[in-house]
C-alpha cells in the first residue's frame, strides 16, 4: 500500500507523475473497470440511450509506463494509498494542488437534475471538512441523526407468523403446513400487518450507517454514525443493496427522508464509495462526466432561478434525414410562458478558439453548423451556443450570426455564441449566483425580447 501520494492532472492530459513503483496497477485497473460497468449516475445510462461503443470507453488510462492518462471524467480516485486528482480545464492555470476546482464541480452537481448527485449541501461540508469523502459522510450522518431522533420513522409491516391466539387473517394453507403437521395444533399462522419501528426504511439507514462508520475518519461524524445506529439499536441488521432503497416507499408526511434515501442509493450503488472492500483503507472514486455536467447545471440554474419566466425542457433524439440515420439532440430548449417564442441553448463545455472578439467569435464551424441543423429540424429561428467563460474573466458581448437562405422556412436563422460565467469565488455563492443569473437573464432578453415572469402584470 502506497502512502500519501496524489497524482494531479488536468482531462483530457497525461500525468507527469508515475504510479509508484510495486503498486497494483492490475487492480486499480480492475477496480475502474468495475465502477465503470456499474455506474449509475446518468439518468441517460439507465435509460439506455448510452451512444453505441460507449461502454467500451473508461473513466481513466494507466499506461504502461505508470502514468495516468484523463479522458472527459474529472473528479477523485482513491485507491490503495493514492489519490488521483482530474481537474476540469478551466482551472488548467490553477495551482495543481488548488481546491477551487473541486468546490466548483460540487457547486455544478448541486443544480444537476439527471445526474444523481444528491449532496446538495456539501459545500458546507467541506468548509470544515476539507477532504473528500469525508465531507459525503459527514453531510449522510447529520441528515440521518436529525431524522432518527427528531422524526422516528415507523409503518406497517406484512409479517406472517405463528401465534397461539387469534391476530389479523388466518392462513389456512400456512397452518396446515407449518403447525398441524407438526402436531403444534395450539399455534396457527396468522397474517397481519404491525406498526413497526423495524421496516424495510430503517434497516436500510443501519446498513450505510454502520458500513459508513467503519469508514469515517474524523471523530464528530463517527460520532453521528454511532448515535445513529444507538437509536436503531432494535432494528434488524441486514444486509441493503440499491433494490431496497428504490423499494422505499414514503408518504408525504415523512417525506424530509427522500434525501437520506437518495444518499443511501449513492453509498450502495458501488460507483462511489467501496464498502464490500473495506479493510482499513478507503477506495472511493467520484468522476463524472463534464459535458455532462455542465449542460445539467445549466438546466437546473435555469429552472431555479429563472423558471417563472421560461420554461425549461430537455429534448429527445431526433432524426436528421428522412431515412433515420443521423441523430440530433439539441441539449435544451427554453420557452418564453408569456410569449411562448422559443429559443435552442446548445450547452459546449469546450474553450472557445482564439481571439473571441474575431469575426468567428472563436467557435467551431462544426459547432455552427450543428446549431443550424437543430434550428431547421425543429422550425425554431433562434439558437444559442453556450460556452463556459474563462475563469477569472468577464465573458465577451454574445455575438449574432445570420443566415438567410430561400429554402428554410423562415427568412433568417438568427444564430448567438455566448459565455456565461460558472466560476468565481464560490466561498460567495449569492454574488456568484446572481452574476449568472444576470448574464443569462440579459442574454435571453436580448435572444427573445423581454420575457416577463408568468402571472406578472
């Protein structure tokens, strides 16, 4: 077992540093191999819309040489000692050993919608915290110890059993199987249905819990995880898997424990954290997809902070061609609810080429090209080209574009690029919110006229 080793590289880039020497290279492959063939956090993978040869593709590559090679995944991998860091790009002029790159990625999840991320708090974590993780854990024990001990939750349990007095529905066929047979004619099987503190809920939060304390290394969560587990001392102790956690079914009286399950999938669904491997050491791995990533943070801000002006929507894949060969997806598109014009938002997580201020505005011609394609399939005339601004820096003015052409349906296609700040000093999340908030709120206005919010006079 390596030590104290953290191998930093930017995606898409080739490590400088070298596994160490002796180190289990097999295994590591083995274990990325395994989180890869198992991983559940794309709504899209679930729904098996995965692009064909997708799954032959992996989170990292371990050359032969020791080094590590990143591929459009960032995030941690711990395993065996080491620690491999894959920051997103935008931060390539970051000191390697920054965290900004992280709290930033956190800050992005916490707003993704398709992406099964459900530490929406965690930045609070890991102020104290600063070490993931910990900081999941630690956010899992303080939502379980309130939940346990300030709203205990118990329910109707199906149980059939044996009983020598009469309780619930006999179970004639049960009786003459399990008693009569034996001669036990004074015990009858009865089913009924008890209001029980031991159900299927609580020995779900037990399980992670107890998996969880085995795991933790600072004393103030293991403390949490231990009173947990103290309150649910009289709960039986069962193995759970991800079955379980989607088998849960709560009412909207206890409905403050849909995070704390959704938490408890997180731990189970072995794309995270290892537990079934646990023998001192932790190996965890949280890397996720940037392209991803930044389109679902972009619905979700939108949603969240200008949903009462537009309504937001993903699209489903498409056909370019009559014979049903090449797919189009447009990433979302928004609908004004006052006037209900439309606009096309194509999410690139991608630095935009050159000088911005140049007569392509530093976008792609195949990027441009895509855009028309979403424009003329749809009959929609306007399209956005969205791109993350440079970290530090003001994004540009959005840029226009038109294209005319007797064939379309409409006069001119009126095209825009533009970057929306997603970085800044996150320690002041309601300035950095309301920047963006500002800049996609006068980008659209701007797209679409103005767009009052629904019911405003």
């Amino acid at each position: 077992m390596s030590a104290g080793l953290t191998i930093r590289l930017e995606e898409h880039r080739t490590s400088e540093q070298q596994l160490p020497a002796g180190f289990d290279v097999a295994g590591l492959r083995a274990y990325l191999t395994e989180v890869w063939q198992s991983r559940q956090l794309l709504a899209d993978t679930a729904e098996g819309v995965e692009p064909a040869g997708q799954h032959k593709a992996q989170l990292l590559e371990v050359l032969a040489d020791g080094r590590v090679r990143a591929r459009n995944y960032v995030g941690v991998v711990q395993w065996d000692g080491v620690r491999i860091e894959v920051y997103p790009k935008l931060f390539a002029h970051d000191a390697p050993e920054s965290e900004r790159w992280f709290a930033h990625v956190l800050w992005w999840l916490s707003y993704c919608r398709r992406l099964r991320f459900p530490f929406a708090g965690v930045m609070s974590e890991l102020a104290t915290v600063r070490q993931f993780p910990e900081a999941l854990i630690a956010q899992f024990a303080r939502l379980a110890y309130h939940l346990v001990t300030t709203q205990p939750y118990s329910q109707y349990q199906p149980v059939e059993e044996p009983l020598t007095y009469p309780r619930g529905r006999l179970e004639v066929a049960a009786s003459v199987r399990e008693s009569l047979r034996h001669g036990q004619y004074q015990r009858l099987v009865y089913a009924h249905e008890p209001f029980a503190h031991d159900n299927r809920l609580n020995r779900l939060l037990r399980y992670v819990a107890r998996q969880l304390h085995g795991q933790c290394r600072f004393v103030e969560t293991a403390e949490l995880l231990r009173q947990v587990l103290f309150v649910l001392d009289e709960v039986s102790d069962q193995v759970a898997t991800v079955v379980d956690c989607d088998a849960v079914l709560l009412t909207p009286y206890f409905a403050d424990y849909a995070p704390c399950v959704a938490m408890c999938r997180f731990f189970l669904a072995h794309s995270y954290l290892d537990l079934a491997t646990w023998s001192g050491r932790a190996n965890s791995c949280l890397l996720v997809p940037m392209e991803y990533v930044f389109e679902d943070f972009l619905r979700g801000f939108l949603e969240t902070h200008l949903g009462q002006a537009y309504a937001v929507a993903y699209q489903s894949t498409e056909w370019l061609t009559d014979e049903g060969v090449f797919q189009l997806r447009p990433d979302l598109v928004l609908t004004c609810r006052q006037t209900k014009a439309q606009v096309i938002l194509d999410a690139k997580y991608k630095k935009r080429y050159g000088d911005e201020q140049t007569r392509k505005a530093g976008i792609g011609q195949a990027d441009l090209y895509q855009l028309v394609s979403y424009t003329l399939r749809r009959a929609c005339p306007r399209a956005v080209l969205l791109y993350p601004a440079a970290d530090g820096k003001m994004p540009p003015k959005p840029r226009k574009f038109t294209v005319s052409s007797k064939l379309m349906p409409v006069d001119k296609l009126m095209l825009w690029a533009a970057s929306v700040p997603v970085s800044g000093d996150v320690a002041a999340e309601g300035q950095l919110v309301e920047q963006l908030t500002k800049s996609l709120r006068e980008l659209l206005e701007q797209v679409l006229g103005a767009c009052p919010a629904a019911g405003a006079t």
